[in-house]
C-alpha cells in the first residue's frame, strides 16, 4: 500500500471536506459528517480500527503513534495517538 501526502492538512473526501478532531487524539475522533466507512491504518499499511455509519470513532485501544485515516477510499488526513 503506498499513501502519499501531497500537501498537510485534512485530504478532500469527496464532495464534501471531512475534518476530524481531536488531534492529536486520546479517546476517540470525531467526524464533521456522518461516514459510511472509516478506516484507521497504521504505518505499516495495516488497517487497525474500522467503523461504519458514524462520526465517533473510539480510538483508545490503540497504542501511541501517527495513523491515516481514510473513509470511503480517500484519505481524509493524518492522526497522532
């Protein structure tokens, strides 16, 4: 899997821009919109955490570290833990 930044800051998810927040992140994430599928991918490539038809992600079992976040195959921008 290749992920590339091309610029900082949160990704165009479609139509629409998706922001999320907190960041850095301690608990959960919250979403500007509701998602129909949202992924946490560690740097490894590896999808970690997934969800589906929310705007709250609990993100608190996963250790410390940066994350991508992606829904719906566009990368919406990039999490600290």
């Amino acid at each position: 899997m290749c992920i590339r930044d091309r610029s900082p800051g949160i990704k165009d998810a479609g139509s629409e821009s998706i922001s999320f927040w907190p960041n850095p992140a301690v608990s959960e994430i919250q979403f500007s919109a509701q998602l129909d599928k949202v992924q946490v991918i560690d740097m490894k490539g590896i999808v970690v955490k997934e969800g589906t038809n929310t705007n709250i992600l609990n993100v608190s079992e996963l250790p410390q570290g940066m994350y991508i976040i992606r829904s719906n195959d566009k990368i919406l921008g990039k999490m600290t833990k």
